[in-house]
C-alpha cells in the first residue's frame, strides 16, 4: 500500500488527518482546529446529557402516571368502603355490603400495586453519570493544559527575518 493509502486509512479510521501537511499548519490553522474540536467535543457531551436526561424523564412520567392512577384508584375506593361500612353494620350478615367491601378492598390492592410500580420506576432514575463523568475527564484535560510559553526579548532580537 502507497504512503498516500496509509494516510487515507487511518484518516478514515481515527477521524484525524496525520501527514506532512500537518507540520506545515498556521498557528492561526492549529487555533482554528483546536477551537473546531473544542466546539465538537462541547455538542457531543451536550447531546450525551440530553439523551441521558430524556430518558430519565420517560421514567420519571411513567411513575408519576402510575402514581396518579394508583391516587384515583384510592379515591374512587373510599366511598365504595364508606357504602360497604355501612351497610356491614346495618346488614351485620353476608349480602349486598359484603360485595361492596369486595369491591373497595380490589381497588385498593390495584392501587398498592400501582404505587409498587410507580415507586420502582422513581428508583431508576438517576443523574447522568455518563455526561457528569464525560464533563470531569475534559476538565482535568483542560486543567492540566499549559500555554506556549513566551519567548523573552533577548532571544527575539537574535532571529533574523528576512524581507523578501
């Protein structure tokens, strides 16, 4: 394989470009590339924080729906034990009021299950450790980074341009 064949794959494998032409960039070009992949680096971790986020909020509304059905469960089921109550007292025997109780003790193991259910899904939801993580390792990258020292006048002086 050509010289020209190995760069173009591991252009294609890796993303970034190595060759010759690199040592021969602007320092204006090396900003520019650096800000390009910084900007590339900060939508990527951004997008990651999104997606980890969005799904911890179709748990979060599946819970709160179930929730909120095991709520109108309880609810209907407190006149029916009221009814039931009353007529068991009345009643003292099996007939119509043990029906309603049957009935308002059904809802209210429906309404159980549905808080079981509800309390499950909020337990899985949790902070986006991928992007917290992700967000940590490119600011210690970033901390330990140093500026391109300067050169002192003295040494300025010595290099000599040339006009043409």
């Amino acid at each position: 394989m050509s010289d020209t064949g190995t760069q173009t794959a591991h252009v294609v494998r890796t993303g970034t470009v190595v060759g010759a032409g690199n040592a021969d960039r602007s320092i204006g070009q090396l900003v520019a590339a650096a800000t390009a992949e910084m900007s590339a680096l900060v939508h990527d971790e951004i997008a990651l924080a999104k997606a980890e986020v969005r799904e911890d909020v179709k748990r979060g509304v599946m819970g709160s729906a179930a929730a909120v059905i095991a709520g109108v469960f309880a609810l209907f089921s407190l006149p029916v034990l009221s009814f039931a109550a009353a007529y068991g007292i009345h009643n003292l025997g099996l007939g119509l009021a043990w029906s309603f109780l049957i009935v308002g003790v059904a809802f209210l193991l429906l309404a159980g299950v549905l808080i079981l259910l509800a309390l499950r899904k909020f337990k899985k939801v949790k902070p986006p450790e991928k992007s917290i993580a992700s967000a940590k390792e490119t600011a210690a990258i970033l901390q330990n980074v140093k500026p391109h020292p300067r050169e002192t006048g003295e040494s300025l002086k010595s290099v000599a341009r040339s006009t043409a």
